[in-house]
C-alpha cells in the first residue's frame, strides 16, 4: 500500500516471495505453447510479488491450459494462492490471498478518511473492498461478468471514460442518475 511517499507492506508477504520466484522460473520452463503470456506483478519498487498465466491467445488452447494447470499445481504445492476465474483462460499467483477490503480499510485508517468512498473494481478479488466501501462500482467487461461482482452500481468498461469525465464535471460526487451507471440487480443489502 502507498500513501503518499510511504509504503507499507504486510508482513504475511515476506516470507512467500522465494517461492514466487521459484513459481515464475517453474512457469517459464514448463509453458511451452505458443501465445501463452506470463505476466509478471511488480510493487511500487520493482520486485516481482506475483504474476499471471493467461493462455487466451494460445494457438493449442487444450495444451496451454494442461501446462498451465501444471504450474497452478506446482505453485499451489509451494503454498501459493492461485486465484482462478470460473472459466476464463487465465488465472493469477500470489503469495498469499489478497484482501482488497482490508487493503482499503487499512489505507482509509492511514489517511483518516470516515466515509465517501467509491471503489472501483472489475473481479471478484474487489468483492471484499466492494463490501468496505461507501458505494460499489463494478467495471463489467467479457472477462469479468456483472454475476462475479458484489458491487452496488456498475459500468460497462467502455463507458468508464465517461462516467470519470461525469463524476469530475459533478465535482467528485457519485449519483446513480449518470446515463452510464446502472443498479445491479444482485445488489446487496446494507
């Protein structure tokens, strides 16, 4: 987390970041098929602390994904958190489950800030920052279906220029009555 020049950092995300590295080298290795992407995650200073497998583009899929499967077993073996998403040719490692809600509430405590927040997110890893926040918004693309997202609101990610546009125009303040803003109908209760 950054605040201002400061950064914090957990100390669970320490003691699991050799085992990145030997994740990532194991990931290079073994995927073999053409057009698989190893995406890799840095911090703020430039160390690697996770990365992604995403076979979308491969031109065998049905081997990309048993390769990938392989190294999701490997990393999951070394105690990793492989997070997968329901069907989607891809999935993320990290070194251990990451919690957007505790991420927020720990930043919003930092700066002191009460209420007024809106989160933006488009995956269920925002869900517990969805939940933390004052309103929700989900950015709903093919990869991330609305059905995936705890969010009050949401917005087609094409229309998110628009709506930060409209939200700086409204002087920062959120209104569901923005064109592009729709209520989710798996709404949940607060």
């Amino acid at each position: 987390m950054r605040v201002g020049k400061r950064v914090v950092k957990s100390e669970r995300f320490g003691h699991m970041s050799s085992n990145i590295s030997l994740s990532l080298n194991y990931a290079r290795s073994h995927i073999l098929s053409l057009g698989v992407e190893i995406e890799e995650k840095e911090d703020s200073e430039g160390h690697i602390v996770a990365f992604c497998v995403d076979w979308r583009l491969a031109e065998n899929p049905q081997a990309a994904k048993h390769e990938a499967e392989c190294v999701a077993t490997y990393c999951e073996g070394l105690g990793l958190n492989v997070i997968r998403y329901e069907t989607q040719p891809f999935f993320d490692v990290y070194p251990v489950a990451p919690d957007k809600g505790e991420a927020l509430r720990d930043m919003l405590n930092e700066m002191a800030v009460k209420n007024g927040v809106l989160y933006l997110g488009d995956s269920k890893t925002d869900n517990p920052a969805f939940r933390a926040s004052d309103v929700s918004l989900g950015v709903v693309h093919d990869e991330s279906p609305l059905r995936a997202l705890e969010c009050d609101y949401f917005v087609r990610f094409e229309a998110v220029p628009d709506f930060l546009h409209a939200l700086v125009v409204n002087d920062l303040k959120f209104t569901p009555d923005f064109p592009m803003i729709k209520t989710n109908p798996n709404r949940r209760e607060r």
